[in-house]
C-alpha cells in the first residue's frame, strides 16, 4: 500500500469514526425529531456554526471544479471569487430574517415557509421538488471529486467510491446533521493544511508566481483556443459577469445553505459567521491557482479524466505523506457537503411532501424515520447522476442546477420582505423560468477538441448559453440561470395585477412583521435547552418547537396570532 493511500485511509477512517460519534455528541434525550436528527437541535454556537457553514459553501467543488476550469480556460475560471464576494452582504441581511420567521413558526425547510407566507401548498411543493433536483447533481459533484482522488492513486474504478458512499451514508443514517458538523472540524484543519502545502511548493519554485503566471500564459497564447487566457476575452466577459452574478443568487436559495443557517442559534451567531466567512474566500483564491501551478510543472490528467489535475499536481509535487493529507482532504471535503445536502433533500421530501400529501398526522418519530430513509435514497440517487453523466468539467452539473434553484428567489427571498406576490403568478413566473432554463441547456452543445469548437454532445453541455442562437454575429455567451430568472421576475410582476383584477384568491399571509426580526430571547421564539456548544441557557421547562406557547397557545403551535384589526390574519389549513 502506498503512502499516500495508507495517509488517505488512516484520515477518512478517523473522520467516519468521528461521524458515527456525533450521534452521542451532547445527545439529547431523543433524537427521533427533525429538529434533533436534522438540524442538530437549532442550538449551534459560534465556532459549530462556523465550521459547519464553511463546509455548507467550500467544497470539492472548491478543489476538483474550479482549478480544473483554471487549468483548461485561465481567468474565466475565477468567478467564484467575485461570486463570494457578492454573496456574503446578501447573506448577512437576508437570512437573518429567515433565521427568525423559521424559528417562530417551527419550519424545518424553505418550502414550509413559502408555504405559508403566499397560503399555497402547490408553491411549497414546486419549491420542495425544485430543491430536491437542484441538490442531486451537486451531491454528485461531491462524489466526482472523490473518484478523481482514487483514480490518481490507482484504486479500479467503483467498489472504493462505493465504499466510501456507504459509509457516508451509514453516518449521515445514524448521526444526522451532527455528523457533518463535527466532521467539518477536521475537513477545515484538512483544507488548512492543503493551502499551505500549496504556498510551500511554489516558494520553492524557481521564480515562483512570477514564473508560473508567465508560462500559464504563453501556454494559452498557443492554444487554438479563442476563449481562454490569463486574461478573460472579451467573448467570455458577459458570461463570466452574468455567472458570478447568479451563482451568488444560486448559493444562498439552495437547501442545504439554509439548512446549516437554521442549526445555528440566534441571529447574532449567524450574522458573526456570515461577516467572518469571507476570509474563507482567501484560501480558495490559493487553490484555484493550483491550475496554474499544474500548467507550469506539465501535469497531464491521468487517463484523460481533467479532474484529477488537483490531485496529480499534489502527488507529483509534494512529499507522499503531504499529499496522502491533501487526498484527504479532497475525500472529506467532499463528505460533509454531500452529508449536509443529503439531510436537506430528505427534510424538504419529509415535511413538504410526505407529511403535507401522504402522512398528514405523522409522529415526529416518523418523520425522522423517512427522512433517513430519503436521505439514502438521494444519496444512491446522486451516484446514478454520476454513472450515467460522463462529463469532463464537473462544474457543468452544479451550474445547471443552479440554474433550477434560481427559480425559487422570488417566493423564498423576495417572499421574506413581501407578500405582494400573488401565489399564481408566482407559480407561472416559475413554471415559465424553468421551462426556458431547460430548454436554453438543452441548446447549449458540449465542445471540445484543440480548438474548443469540437461539438462532443449537441445537448445539455452547459449553461453558457451562445447568443448567436438570436442570430448575432458574436462569439459571447450567457448564463443560462439570469435569462430564465429574468422571465421568472417579469411574469410574476405583470401577472400580480392580473390576477387581482380577476379577484382570483390570493392566499392567507399566515406570517407577521414581528416573526422576521426575532431572535431568543423573543417569547415567540421557541428555543431548545440542549446546546451544542458555548454557555448552556439558563435551566427551564424543555419546549417542543410543535408545543403552542405565548400568543399561540390556544391554537395550532404554527399558526399566526388569531385573526384581528392588526393583522388581519386566519389560519386555513395549508
């Protein structure tokens, strides 16, 4: 066994160790509840949330994805940095508003609060399905950048990714979202060391930056290539500003990002991390620059596959321990993301489908039940994605899903600042962005070849969609997901009025101003007394998040305050 392998062995055993551990971590009295198995309590401090999110938002696809892109296109692989950049202020005002009206009325998933804000269990349910499709192929993207890591250590493909598949699943299974979270400990400690292992091998390298940015560019200078560079070209420029701008749209609307915001304990612990993470953004820069670096040393991906670019720059460049560690953290980092979107897809599954249409009276037992068991399902369903889609850029099938989840921004984050929206023109717009999204992907060819004009599939090679397809004499390109949102957009605004003036019922509001600025502390916010991590609460009497208190003890414990002057507000059955 190699050195490398026995590193990578040693390292993913501890960490499934570690994930089947977490079941016991702070154990609270049951865990058969959505609350406990799903989101770990709501009682995440600090440094928990901390790790937890940056496993949320870094991962394979900070270290497969996006230096292969730089390896094969140069700057146009760069725009996850301005992506994050714009990210972090919308994070910072917006789900901290989230955080608070979920917590008020008990939601597990963005769906249930859709559904309650626009009174519609169809919105609910297109944006719980859209979630669940949007998710799949970024799980997959997970298990792409494992695979490349056994490829480069010469382990046969399936049984090893299989393998580790299975007990991925087994302690997501056991542990739920607290797996991940402790896990996430050692995948940052992990990525640390792999930044610096980078940093240290180019400080030994004649010239180093210097050199490497100068033979990355004569490199592309001599590629027939025409969109490629150390600098973007100006036909990639539209695509690379409309991508940034939607993949941060992308990133805080999928399932999983809203899932660790709401483990969190209060708007204060969310909005710290969310000011701190960008300093996260630094060691992505470092990696994405591997790229380069994997250029200037002549890297050749091993049996064609580009993305073990990555992983071959570590093995032929660093110690086989140090690289045996970055394999690791390759492995690890893609478990906790895969884990967390896993427990997102079931919970959206659970509460917004199965409990909604199927098992309206389901025990909290059963709940927790079906959702382990959906979790697998998403998991086996992630890896067919990944046996049946042959694609050579990874990034391809995060992309595309992006492009489905953007289509849920105008019911889950305009809807935390406005009911205007009538729920019908909501669903068109929806129904409309969607149906142009994919039909805008399936235009988009794959190329390839020297000259990156090779068409290898004529369809769903993308979401840089070209804009000659209008007729136009350009070679510029744009993102898929900001047309289709734009549709989305305009159809819900012109409809609103329409609607209205047909007196076609809108739905009951079942939400107040005062659920989206509360925090503990608040009597309408019901806080559990077992806590992850920090100081625990003073002692009191433990409350479910379904038992009714303050103004809502007479009622449904999810309902708004009874109807009133203020208000004006009822409560339907959803």
């Amino acid at each position: 066994m190699s050195t490398q392998l026995t590193v990578f062995v040693a390292v993913f055993g501890a960490v499934a160790v570690m994930g089947f551990a977490a079941a016991r971590w702070r154990r609270p009295d049951s865990i058969h509840t959505l609350e406990e198995w799903g989101l770990g309590g709501r009682a995440f401090g600090n440094w928990v949330t901390f790790f937890l999110l940056s496993g949320d938002v870094y991962t394979a696809y900070t270290f497969v994805a996006v230096p292969t892109l730089v390896y094969g296109m140069g700057a146009a692989g760069f725009f996850p940095v301005p992506f994050l950049v714009i990210v972090y202020p919308m994070l910072f005002v917006v789900l901290a508003r989230f955080w608070s009206v979920c917590h008020v009325h008990g939601f597990v998933t963005p769906a249930e609060f859709v559904r309650a804000r626009f009174g519609s269990k169809g919105i609910g349910t297109a944006v719980a399905v859209l979630g669940i499709v949007a998710t799949m192929p970024y799980i997959a993207l997970q298990l792409i950048g494992m695979e490349a890591v056994f490829e480069v250590m010469g382990l046969p493909k399936g049984w090893p990714l299989t393998l580790a598949f299975f007990v991925l699943a087994l302690y997501t299974f056991n542990s739920g979202l607290r797996g991940p979270a402790l896990v996430s400990i050692v995948k940052d400690a992990l990525i640390l060391w792999a930044v610096l292992a980078v940093l240290m091998i180019v400080a030994m390298t004649p010239g180093q930056w210097d050199t490497i940015f100068r033979i990355a560019e004569n490199r592309y200078a001599v590629t027939p290539r025409t969109d490629d560079g150390l600098l973007l070209p100006a036909q990639s420029q539209l695509n690379y500003v409309t991508l940034a701008l939607g993949s941060a749209v992308a990133l805080f609307l999928y399932p999983h990002t809203l899932t660790g915001v709401l483990a969190s304990r209060n708007r204060g612990t969310l909005r710290r991390n969310l000011a701190v993470l960008p300093i996260y953004t630094l060691t992505l820069g470092v990696l994405m620059l591997v790229g380069f670096a994997a250029l200037y040393d002549g890297v050749t991906p091993v049996g064609g596959n580009a993305n073990t670019v990555v992983p071959q720059w570590f093995n032929e460049n660093a110690p086989a321990w140090s690289a045996g560690l970055a394999f690791a953290a390759i492995g690890v980092g893609a478990m906790v993301p895969a884990a967390i979107m896993s427990i997102a897809a079931a919970n959206l599954f659970t509460r917004d489908i199965y409990r909604v249409y199927l098992r309206p009276q389901a025990s909290a037992r059963e709940e927790t039940y079906v959702s382990k068991s959906v979790s697998l399902t998403v998991k086996f369903g992630a890896l067919l994605i990944l046996l049946l889609l042959n694609t050579q850029f990874a990034i391809d099938l995060q992309l595309i899903g992006g492009v489905v989840i953007m289509q849920t921004l105008p019911a889950v984050a305009l809807g935390l600042y406005t009911n205007w929206f009538h729920r019908w023109a909501l669903g068109c717009g929806m129904g409309a962005g969607l149906v142009l999204g994919v039909f805008m992907l399936w235009q988009v060819p794959k190329l390839g070849g020297a000259d990156g004009r090779q068409v290898i599939r004529e369809h769903f090679g993308g979401s840089a969609w070209p804009l000659d397809n209008l007729g136009l004499n350009t070679q510029a390109t744009i993102y898929v997901g900001i047309v289709a949102l734009a549709v989305n957009l305009l159809i819900a605004v012109a409809a609103t009025p329409v609607f209205r003036a047909l007196d076609i019922p809108a739905g009951v509001d079942l939400t107040r101003e005062h659920d989206y600025i509360a925090d503990e502390g608040d009597p309408t916010v019901r806080r559990m007394t077992e806590i992850i991590d920090g100081d625990p609460l003073p002692e009191e009497k433990p409350v479910s998040f379904f038992t009714p208190v303050g103004p809502r003890a007479q009622g449904d414990p999810r309902a708004a305050p009874p109807d009133d002057d203020q208000s004006r507000r009822a409560y339907p059955r959803l």
